[in-house]
C-alpha cells in the first residue's frame, strides 16, 4: 500500500530535494539552497535591520557559525589555564598557513569578562590540513571533558550573564536541555562563594522532556558541584518548592533569580541549523507564542520580590520576543518591570527592542491588527501577538529589550530581555494577604472580618489542594467509588509521578555501618557531614554522592512533590581490597574539588616531578619519586589516596593546585582518573601526555634493537614493564571516573598490585 513498483513511495517524485551530494569526486554534500523568499519578506517589514544593512545581514545568515567557547571562571586553575591556550596555541596560529593563505587570529569576546571568551573561525577543512589547529581542537575536547572549557555559541552566554547570579541565590533554569546555560549558572554560583566555602544556595535544571534530562546530566557532571539538581517537570506547571513538612500549614520557596529560555522557532540558529531555511515559515511564531507566554507567566509566579528573571530565545521574531514579554507586563500590572542592562555587556553590539511589529499569515499577506484576523484564521493567531497599543508603549519601555543581529559581530541570532519583580503578582496568595493587611491597619474596626474572610479563603485553598490530591492518587476508582451493599475499598498508595521511574536519593545515617570507616579513614572533617552522603540502592553502595546542605533540605521536603533525576558529586566508590581491610570504600576525582578542604589524612604533598611520573606512568615505584614523597607514602598503609602539588618559593609553576586521586600500593602508587582528567593536570605541569607517551616508547623500541643485536631481546621483555605511560588509547575501564555512569564494576584491587 502506497508504494510504486521499484520500491518508491507514490509521493518520492513529487518531493523537492533539499540536499544533494556533490558531483564531483571529493565534492562535499550541498546543504541545500539557502534562501527563503517568506522569511526575507517578513523581516524586511519589520524594520530593525536598516535597508543599507540587509544585504550584509542576509549574507551572513548563509555563513557557517564560528567556533567559540569558554574557560570555567570559578577553578582556581582558569588563569593557568588562559596562559597556556595563548602561549602554546594561539601563539603558534598566527605563524599557521593553509593553501599559502594565513589563519585568522583567535578573537576575545569584547563583552565576556576577564578574557574568559574567545572565537575561532576555522572550517574544518583548515582543522585537517593544520597540524597546529588539529592539536588546538583536541586539545579543547580533552579540556571540555573534564569541565575546564565549554565549548558554547557566544550569544547563549549572554543569558546567564546579565542574570547576576550570586552564591546565596536559589535559581532555577526552567527549560535548561542541553544544559550550556545551565553550566555556566553553575559556574558563577560558585565563582561568587567566599574561598573554601560551598555556596548557600543552588541551581534547580528542568526540563520537560525526560530523555533530554539524562543527556543534561553528562553536561552538567563536568562542573562536579553539589549545588546542582536535575528534574523532569513541564514549564508551564512547574511545582512550588516546599520549606517544611508541615501539611496545616505549608511554606514555600520562591526563587531569586529564574532563566526562562523558551522553545522557540529557532531562525535566529540558521547559520548552523541549516534545514531552518526550508522548514522555516510566518506562522512558527504565532504557533509558539502561546506557550512561551504561559512558561514565562509561571516563571514570574515563582520569583521572589526583588528578584530577576531572563527571558530569552534564538529567535528574531518579535511574536516570540517583545510580544511575550508586553503580555507579561501588561497581566502583571506594574508588578514586573524590564531591566536595561547594557552596562553589563560592554563591546556587545545588539539593537534596541521594538514596539511596532507587523503579523504575517502563511501566505505572506500582512495583518496590522486583531480586527483585522481572517475568520477562518481566528484560531491561528491570538491577540496578544499585535503590537502594544500606544498608551501602553509609554510604560512598558520595550526599547529595553535586546536583540543581537548576526552581522554585527559575526554570530546567531538572539533576543535577551531581563525583568525585576518589585511586587506580588495581581491575584496571588501574596497579594491579597498583604492588601487584607493594608486594609485592616487601615480601618480596625474591619479586623475581625478580614480575619474571617481570610480564614474562609485558606479553608477553601486546602479543600481545593485535597481535592485535587484525591484525585490523583486515586483516579478512577475514586470517583466511582463502591457500589451499593458493597464494602469500602482499602485506600491505595499514593502513586508515582507520571513516567517517573528513577531510583531513589537515599541519604546515610549516623548509624550506618560504612560510615564511621570512612570518616576514620580520610579523617573527614565536621563540616563533610552524614546527612549530606547519599546512595541510590539499598544493595550494596556502590556509589556515595555528596550534596550541600541547601539541596539536602530542598530533597527532603520535595521527595513526593518533584520529579528528580540526577543531584550532587560522586564522593566515594566502593573497592574492596584484602589490603585495605579497614575501609573498602577510595575517594573519587570528581569530589576533590569539593571535600578536598574536609579531608585531613591520605594526603601526599608532591613536587612537579613527582606529580608528572605518577600521572604519565602506569604504575611507577615507590623508589622513583622523591625522598619527601617517599618518607609520606611509606609512613603511610596501602589503600586510596590523594595526590597535592602546590606551588612554593623553589616550584613557583605553575601558580595553582593540582590534585588527583590515586592508591597507595604496596610497593607502587598508580593515578585514577580519566584520559582528559590525566591530560589536563600534565598541561598544567608543563607536559603533554601525547608526548611522552612518543618519546618513552621511542627510548623503548631504540633499547629493544640493541637488546636485539645482543641477542637478550627475551630478558627485557620479561623485565617489570612499570615504566611504560599510559596507553592514550587504553579505556582504563576500571579507572575512568568520568567515562562511567552509575552502576559501575568494583575496582578489584589485586589485580592492580599483581601487575607490580
């Protein structure tokens, strides 16, 4: 059915190819015909790109998107880091050619503070044919691994930016897949905190769709905070926060600072989405523009007075842009008001929001106003998409919004506008108990009746909760209830929520027996408490997460109410060894830069050299380090460990710390982590793990050959091979932290000390 003979469906001829593969051997495939006579149409009649500028902004569009990341601001290792990206890589670009023809130089974002921000603008026919850019590009996807570098287009930094968060801050990112933004909240939570100290508050991530969540996780992993919660909600619906257990009286947290990043069209993203060419057409706004209104609404519902929150989409289209946010100053009645905050974005070159806009339908026919909607079309556009009408234009200040055009500074499309809540929301709980409160200092005499009414008004707030309550642990049966003569049936648990089915956040006790071991054997501090260690099976504790006392409060009031998926740092992992037989759990990489500070033994102070042989050798003796790291190690039993350069008088370099996490065996030591994890400490210490790893198998291959002319090839091979680095290419399945999801095999740590 519906197929012609030879296999094509009756509709094959009649579609119009959009990509074809280049004619020519070697050819690359063509992305199609970038050009949309709609879309030329529509944002030539809206006026904010000038008539001397559209030629120049169209052409652009048709561009590919230059490369653009940049370095996490919090660690203390980010300027050590700048320095080497610009004396070992940057540095050698400029004296770079391909096909005769110079690269262009590496570009600082002029707005990104602190030099954090840069741009290349290199193809990826120029990252083949360049050994000095193809080193530069593996060299930022080790460093975007491990956490130290985010790779991320320019104009979605800017969100988070002007949101100006804090570390006392609750924030919450309310449509945050794939998680760049999210990330960088992260980043500046921790940035602001007092040195040593764990911020006081934290990032609640959400997203809608459940398998965009777990792809969030590996993004938001790389950061190794444990001020971060991943949940699975709707936007729109997003629940309350609850602060107590108190069902009589229930109090809840509202949110400093909210992104609202919004589904939306995405014609902003042309330049590296190119299938928005074809699919791209008038009505995407109008359909969009609903939804966008409701996420922002309930955004605003759950900010704090004082507080802020970000509206954001890539999309240039004012239904989706200055239309959402007039509706939203225009409902909220002076209780949100927009943010000029172009003092914060020095160098960034945008256009001012705009108070006139025309509708287009699919046809390509203008709409001036709502009058004017087509019957048949009723549905198609609501009314709130028009532009605000004169008097309003007065108060709303829409020329505070910002829109930043692709040709200014060569980058996507984008639209930020930032609003302050300076009072509760008309119709709020909140509102009415402080007008009842006015009222009432205001005139005595009506004290008792507002009591009462306030009264009657929570009485029927809790009716309506139970009600509702009621009817979604109960469902069906509920409401039919039992049959005449026949006996009430046994109320049932309360179910899960919809397409939940994660396992649950467990915190330790006290009491629990592999507790004390591990307090004992770290020497963990005070502050590292208990009730901050979590576990996700009752069998066997694989895996020990550490959260901050902030989400550990946010859990335990919300178990029921929120959907979550993923929260904190793994801190320990469980490998038994007969060796160990005190502690059978080792500390892991991700946590050190976390409970670092609370671990008071197993800790060796190593120097540069030391530190370069532990992390580019396999298992290297003992013997091979220095007398100082020596006298530690031996007065120290087997077992795991962390390894700490810090830079003094006689080793000033390079000026930060650089900690791993390893074993102390019997005779050995030996380095855990991942590939990107190794590779970054060696960039830090001046090495690159590539190259030792050519120049010791080099030294090997030469000593094999005159051990071959000797005729003693087989004693050398039967020699202790301890010296060799680690293969680059070796998973380390055993080893690698950040490569493994929860769940992963014990580390059998005989088999490490039988390859001694």
């Amino acid at each position: 059915m519906g197929k012609r003979k030879g296999g094509k469906d009756k509709h094959y001829y009649k579609r119009e190819k959009k990509f074809n593969r280049g004619s020519k051997v070697g050819e690359a495939y063509d992305l199609g015909k970038r050009d949309n006579e709609l879309f030329a149409k529509f944002y030539k009649g809206q006026g904010f790109v000038p008539e001397d500028e559209w030629n120049n902004f169209y052409e652009t569009l048709k561009t590919t998107l230059p490369v653009t990341f940049r370095i996490t601001g919090y660690k203390s290792q980010s300027e050590e880091l700048l320095k080497n990206i610009k004396g070992k890589f940057f540095s050698n670009l400029l004296d770079e050619k391909v096909d005769g023809e110079a690269l262009p130089p590496p570009k600082q974002l002029p707005w990104y503070p602190n030099e954090l921000g840069w741009q290349l603008d290199l193809s990826r026919k120029v990252v083949r044919s360049s050994e000095q850019c193809s080193k530069l590009h593996d060299f930022l996807v080790a460093e975007t691994e491990c956490g130290s570098i985010s790779r991320q287009e320019a104009v979605s930094m800017i969100p988070p930016l002007v949101l100006d968060v804090q570390s006392h801050h609750k924030v919450l990112d309310m449509c945050a897949a794939p998680g760049s933004k999210t990330a960088q909240l992260i980043e500046y939570l921790h940035s602001t905190a007092p040195a040593g100290e764990l911020p006081t508050g934290y990032v609640i991530a959400n997203d809608t769709d459940n398998k965009r969540c777990y792809l969030m996780v590996h993004q938001v992993k790389r950061l190794q905070s444990p001020c971060c919660v991943i949940v699975n909600h709707d936007g729109t619906f997003f629940p309350k926060i609850r602060t107590n257990s108190d069902e009589s009286n229930p109090e809840y947290q509202l949110f400093d600072r909210i992104l609202c990043d919004v589904p939306c069209s995405g014609d902003g993203t042309m330049r590296k989405n190119f299938d928005v060419w074809n699919k791209w057409h008038p009505l995407q706004g109008a359909n969009l523009h609903g939804l966008q209104c409701k996420i922002l609404r309930r955004g605003c519902q759950l900010l704090a007075v004082g507080g802020r929150i970000v509206y954001s989409t890539c999309s240039l289209n004012p239904e989706e842009d200055e239309a959402v946010i007039a509706e939203m100053l225009r409902t909220s009645e002076g209780a949100m008001e927009l943010v000029d905050v172009k003092d914060m974005l020095p160098g960034l070159k945008f256009t001012k929001g705009v108070s006139t806009w025309k509708v287009m339908t699919r046809a390509g026919e203008w709409i001036e106003s709502a009058s004017e909607i087509p019957a048949p079309m009723q549905t198609q556009f609501k009314h709130t998409i028009f532009p605000p009408k004169p008097e309003e234009v007065e108060t709303f200040h829409l020329d505070r919004c910002m829109r930043i055009l692709p040709h200014h500074q060569d980058t996507g499309g984008f639209f930020v506008a930032v609003l302050q809540k300076v009072t509760h929301l008309p119709g709020s709980k909140e509102a009415k108990s402080e007008a009842t409160a006015t009222q009432t200092s205001e005139d005595p005499n009506k004290a008792e009746e507002s009591k009462k009414e306030s009264t009657e008004n929570q009485d029927e707030t809790a009716t309506e909760e139970q009600q509702a309550n009621s009817e979604t642990n109960n469902g069906r049966e509920k409401r039919k209830g039992p049959a005449s003569g026949e006996e009430p049936r046994p109320p049932k648990k309360p179910k899960k929520l919809h397409g939940y089915k994660e396992d649950p956040f467990l915190f330790m006790e006290e009491t629990d027996p592999a507790w004390k071991p591990i307090q004992s054997f770290f020497g963990l501090t005070e502050s590292c408490a208990v009730n901050q260690i979590l576990f996700r099976s009752m069998q066997g504790k694989r895996s020990l997460y550490f959260v901050s006392k902030a989400v550990r409060e946010l859990t335990r009031f919300n178990e029921d109410r929120i959907r979550f998926i993923n929260m904190g740092v793994k801190a320990f992992s469980r490998s038994p060894s007969p060796l160990v037989p005190e502690c059978d759990f080792r500390i892991t990489q991700e946590c050190l830069g976390t409970l670092l500070n609370n671990i008071t033994k197993r800790k060796v102070y190593i120097s540069k050299q030391d530190a370069i042989i532990v992390i580019s050798q396999e298992n290297p003796f003992i013997g091979k380090l220095s007398e100082e790291s020596q006298a530690q190690l031996h007065a120290m039993t087997p077992g795991s460990c962390v390894f700490l350069f810090t830079p003094s008088e006689k080793e000033p370099s390079p000026n930060c710390e650089v900690c791993f996490c390893g074993w102390r065996g019997k005779n050995s030591v030996r380095c855990f982590g991942s590939r990107s994890e190794r590779a970054h400490a060696l960039m830090l210490l001046g090495e690159d793990l590539k190259e030792i790893n050519k120049k010791v198998e080099a030294e090997r291959k030469a000593k094999l050959l005159a051990l071959e002319a000797q005729g003693d090839v087989d004693k050398e091979l039967k020699e202790d091979n301890d010296s060799m680095p680690v293969d680059d290419n070796d998973e380390q399945i055993d080893f690698v932290e950040s490569d493994k999801v929860d769940g992963v095999d014990e580390v059998n740590m005989d088999e490490v000390e039988s390859t001694v």
